[in-house]
C-alpha cells in the first residue's frame, strides 16, 4: 500500500509523517516504509532552493521526477510487503510547476513515465496565510504567499480530477498538531480495516 501525504509548505507534512510512521510501527504495521521528496544533500533542487543555482520550472520537474525514478523499484516492493509513505510525491511536482507548465500536459507525461501509484493521497490542506509563520528560514518558494495560494489551488484541483486513482482524503491543516495527527489516524484506522475486509491486509 503506498500512501501519499501532500499539502503547501507550512501544513506540518514532516511532523505528521513522522507520527504516522510510529504509530503504524507501534501498533499497526510493522513493515512501513519513508521516502521525502526533495531528497537532503547536495542536490540540484536544494542547491535551486537554496538559491545557489537557478532552475527553470521544467529543469526543476525533471529532476524532481528522477529522484522518484531512482526509487521507483524500492517503492514498488516496499508496498507489497506493507506501508509506504511518501512525503509529497508527483502531485507536488504538478502542483508547484503546473501553474507553468500546463497541468493537464504534466499528467499526461508523468503517467508515461509508469511510476507507482498511490492507493491513497492525504492532502494537508490550509489558506497560506494562516501558514506564513509557521515556517522558519523560508526558501525563495516558502516565503511566496500569492505561489503558495496558486499551489494550494492545483492541490484542489487534483483531489477534484483524481488523475492518478487514488483516493483522496483532505485534512484541515490549520488545526493545532495534536488533532490534525488525530484526524489522519482516523483515515488511516478507516483504509487498513478496508484493506483487512478485502482481504489485502498489510498487518
């Protein structure tokens, strides 16, 4: 099972991963797996949003997309033998360079590309205004509120048209950590016992 956590820059993405990962570790699932998407290190895109180098939209798509290649077969045998939770995902590549690049033709390329697809998305949802000072030392993205609030509008956009098949789950994000980390829990407590009667347990 491969579930999808996505949402704008400030929503609490880490922390709430983080959590979900130990609880599932702890009291549901023991084989669950983490992938984050921008990798750390010295990489284009964090030297991009660090602001040492420049990336064009489609520079930035291409190399966000490769790290998930990279990982493409990991990802695959990981979900069937239990949990994977990525940490943004290809929704996010559309949803941040899509305003550019054209969503509708970003889907298209993508799905030719025959990455893993998500049983389930947990979209972190919130106006960016109430997220602005959430985040501390903003890269050059973090601290654009008119980018954040065209992001979060792709976000909506793609839980509308599901492109991928996954289903969607939308989290009001501008709650305190405590009940967004419940909220979630229920959705998740929801998916396995589906799983469970459809007898694909991953427990």
């Amino acid at each position: 099972m491969i579930i999808v956590f996505e949402g704008i820059d400030g929503t609490g993405k880490d922390t709430q991963i983080n959590e979900i990962y130990k609880w599932l570790r702890n009291m549901w699932v023991t084989n669950t797996y983490i992938h984050n998407y921008p990798k750390q290190g010295d990489t284009p895109i964090q030297r991009h949003l660090k602001g040492m180098i420049n990336l064009s939209d489609e520079e930035l798509a291409v190399e966000y997309l490769r790290e998930m290649m990279k990982d493409k077969d990991d990802i695959q045998l990981e979900s069937e033998r239990g949990v994977v939770i990525l940490n943004r995902y290809y929704y996010s590549t559309i949803a941040y360079q899509g305003g550019k690049l054209g969503i509708d033709d970003m889907i298209r390329d993508i799905k030719k590309l025959k990455l893993p697809v998500p049983d389930y998305v947990i979209l972190l949802d919130a106006d960016p205004k109430d997220l602005i000072n959430r985040v501390k030392d903003k890269d050059k993205f973090e601290s654009n509120l008119s980018f954040q609030k065209e992001v979060r509008k792709h976000y909506l956009k793609l839980a509308e048209l599901k492109p991928f098949e996954a289903e969607w789950f939308i989290i009001d994000a501008s709650k305190n950590a405590e009940d967004v980390s419940k909220d979630i829990k229920q959705v998740i407590e929801k998916i396995l016992s589906l799983n469970a009667k459809n007898n694909n347990s991953v427990v």
